[in-house]
C-alpha cells in the first residue's frame, strides 16, 4: 500500500509526484522485497502512517496537516542516513589494509557540512529515543527506576543544550543572565535618573510644607506657653537645624563626587574598569545611573539625584544627621498639638459634631501631617544615619561593605584573617571624613556650616600596612 494511501485515506494510487514515491524510487528488488536502505525508509513510513491513522480518529481536520509534518521528518532523517553512509563509504575507499583507517580519517573531517549534518542528526535521534516510555519487564506496568533514570538523562540533555548556546571558556551562566535582564537594567537605569529630580522637588516641598505649618501653628503656640528663655531656645535651635539642613543638602546635590582623572596622567590603578575602558584608583567604583566611575563610591542616593563620594560624603551625612535632629524636634515640641489635634478629629463623628471653624480644622489636619511625617522620617533616616556611622568607624562605605565581607568569608576558609587597609581606627576615620585637623574645627567645621575639602584627593590613598603586615595574614 502507498504511504499517501494510509495518510490521507483513499484507494487510489500514488501519482508519481507525492513523497512516498521519491523515498522508494529507485529501492524495490527483484522479487518485490527492499534492499538495506529500503528497510529503513520503510520503517520510518510505516511509523509516520501508524501515527497519522491514529491522530485521524480523534482530529479530522488536523490530519493531514500533521501527517505532512511527520512526512517530512522522516524524510529529512533518511536523506542524513544516506549522507551518513555514503560518507563513511567515501573516507574508507582506500584499500583493504587502510580501509578502517580512512574511514575514521573521512568521519573525522568536521569540515564536511554532511558529516558536521549526520552528527548533529545522531544527537537529535538519541534524545528522541530518549523521550519514548517502554514498559518495564515482570509485572506489565511501568518501571519507576527507568522512568527516573531516562528523566535524568533528559536533564542532563537539556542542560547541555542550554549550555551549549552560551557557554565556552570565557563566559558562564553570568552572562546569558546579564543578558536576559539587561532591558531591565537599561529601564531602571533611565528611570532612576529622571525619578531623581523627582524626589528631589519631593524633599524640597515636604520641607517647605514641615517649615509652614511650624511657622504658622507650632511657634504660636510655644510663644503663648513657654516662658522667655525657652523661647530663645526653641528659636535658635529651630533655625540652626533649618540653616544646617539646607546647606548641606543643597551642597550634597550639588557637589562633584569626583571621578578619576581623564588626562594621561600616572595615577595608582588597582584595576581597569570593564564600562569606561579606564584605570580605575583605589576605592573607585563604576556607577550605572550616572554612567561614571565614581572615587570612594558609597551609593547613588535618588533623594540626591547624585552619588555619595569621595567629596560629597560629608555633607550627605551632615545632611541626614541635621534632618533626623530636626525631625525628632519638630516631633517633640509638636507632641501636644497632636493629641489636642487628634482628639479634636476624633469628635468630629460625635452627635451632635462640634463647630470648629476653617482655621481650626486646618491646623488640626496639619498639625497632624507634621509629626506622621517628621516622626516617621525620625524613624527611617534615623536608622540609615545610623548604618552609615557604622560604616564610618570601620573605615569602609557601602560597596566596600560587601566586598570586605565577600573576602573576610573567603579567607576564613584559608585560615587567614581579612584586616581593612583604609581603617584606622574610630576617632581617626571621623577625623577623615569630616576634615578636623585641630580643635577649633569640631566647631567651626562641623557645629556650623562648612564648604572645606576632605583629606586627600581621592586616588592616593593612606593605608594602615607595611611590607611586615600584609592585609591577609
């Protein structure tokens, strides 16, 4: 019977121009039985028909589509068999002595597009054969230990085709990741920078709107309740957090962090950055946002719209200490207004509700406003300020944080022990990072506003090591 017969369904005979009749041209014998190669195709057809009559009692209109499909598979595979043998036949025409020996010599031959075809074929023959279920002997029912074992094999196929796609011996999993999310990267990248000036009019109007309603509901009240010398107080701490507060943030904002020279100049390099294709200092990292290299990188704060480095640092910490201190104040002094405030909405569903006036009801919701968010802000910035006065006794910044870490657990396992070359202890870090260099500047440079340097300029760095104390011992 023709294959076209048993896939389509009819009585009639091939017409010389379907698949069928070119697989078996050319094939049959004297006598009508096939020849080795007629076998094989003819294995392939009667799976290709078994399989098409199958699927035509349950999807009528899906037959033939799938059995041209299948066909065509089958064809494919038995022209790669034929080019395989032919092949093979081809590099061992050499005699006899030398037959086998150029056979192998002609298999081994990668630069033949029809050996490099027939591998590519074994390869997708094992894992199909690999993805049939036999039945297990004995009992009839499936063998749980095979199924689990060809599962197993199916993996590890899988895995070396994914493998196969990306990997080679200068790049790993890292890289088909890096990849897949960089859309992502470029999308937070570019994002950031424009949320960046967001935040910033965000800080500046939560500011103002803290700075009015002190001004128009707290200051009235403590000039009506506290005596004299408080109020005296209260005025010039008040002021002193506010004229702190916007100094040091407008300076953190607008302050270079620094980044390493581009001149040809000789600078001490560690490394050389894999964005900027440049020498990169000591304590110098790359930062995505700003698309720079960045000297004593700490962060890249968005509430900026800048980086925390080497010549900024100071007054970004200068600025969350002053705001956690002024948020804590304006909490405090504001305590009693709340409850008041807050006693006074609670009334408003009572039967019959009070009468307050729009006055009333305006400094009742803002008093409110003031200490949630000054309170919470307390809360936050207070625990970053803290976070980063930690990290200021050990000499490191956020990114040094991390990598230390990464090395302290990897020489551990060494039996060594990791010291940091920048740390040089509490009082002499703070020293550092604020610019004191006698007395007088704990006043004069920290107590009040300062636009002074930091020490050094970024890229010679001061380290705690000689030749005799190496950083891992």
């Amino acid at each position: 019977m023709c294959i076209c017969q048993g896939l389509r369904g009819v009585s009639s005979l091939c017409d010389g121009s379907c698949p069928c009749f070119l697989l078996f041209d050319g094939q049959m014998t004297t006598g009508g039985s096939l020849s080795g190669r007629g076998r094989v195709l003819s294995c392939f057809a009667s799976l290709t028909m078994e399989t098409s009559v199958i699927l035509k009692l349950h999807y009528e209109e899906l037959l033939f589509v799938v059995a041209c499909v299948c066909n065509s598979w089958s064809v494919f595979l038995c022209v790669c068999v034929c080019l395989e043998g032919r092949a093979s036949r081809r590099g061992g025409g050499g005699g006899g002595e030398r037959r086998g020996s150029g056979g192998s010599r002609g298999m081994r031959m990668g630069s033949s597009w029809k050996w490099q075809l027939s591998r590519a074929m074994r390869l997708a023959l094992r894992w199909c054969r690999l993805c049939r279920l036999h039945r297990g002997g004995g009992g009839g029912g499936w063998n749980k230990s095979w199924i689990g074992r060809r599962l197993l094999e199916q993996w590890s196929y899988s895995k070396l085709l994914l493998k196969s796609l990306y990997y080679n011996s200068l790049s790993n999993s890292d890289t088909l990741l890096d990849c897949v999310f960089e859309p992502i990267y470029w999308i937070v990248d570019n994002v950031t920078r424009w949320f960046g000036v967001v935040f910033v009019c965000l800080v500046v109007l939560l500011t103002t709107s803290v700075v009015a309603v002190v001004y128009l509901f707290v200051l009235p009240m403590i000039f009506s309740t506290y005596p004299t010398h408080w109020i005296a107080w209260h005025l010039c701490l008040g002021h002193w957090l506010l004229v702190m507060i916007v100094f040091h943030y407008y300076k953190a904002t607008t302050t270079s962090p620094g980044n390493p020279p581009k001149d040809k100049v000789h600078i001490p390099s560690v490394s050389v950055c894999k964005k900027c294709i440049t020498p990169k200092p000591a304590r110098t990292h790359h930062c995505s946002i700003c698309d720079m290299c960045v000297l004593k990188m700490d962060h890249h704060c968005p509430w900026l719209n800048n980086c925390v480095g080497h010549f900024n640092h100071r007054y970004f910490f200068s600025f969350c200490l002053y705001m956690t201190l002024g948020c804590i104040y304006c909490s405090v002094s504001s305590r009693n207004l709340f409850l008041e405030a807050y006693n006074a909405v609670e009334s408003y569903y009572q039967t019959p509700p009070p009468t307050f006036t729009f006055r009333e009801t305006t400094a009742h919701k803002s008093v409110i406003f003031l200490w949630v968010l000054t309170s919470s802000v307390a809360v936050a910035l207070g625990g970053l300020t803290l976070w980063h006065a930690m990290l200021i006794c050990r000499g490191e910044t956020s990114v040094e944080r991390h990598i230390n870490r990464k090395e302290t657990k990897r020489l551990k396992e060494q039996g060594k022990v990791f010291r940091n070359p920048f740390h040089h202890g509490r009082m002499k870090n703070w020293k550092l990072l604020l610019g004191v260099e006698k007395r007088s500047h704990w006043i004069t440079r920290v107590l009040f506003p300062s636009d002074h340097p930091p020490s050094g300029d970024g890229i010679m760095w001061d380290c705690i090591f000689t030749k005799r104390d190496p950083m891992a011992i």
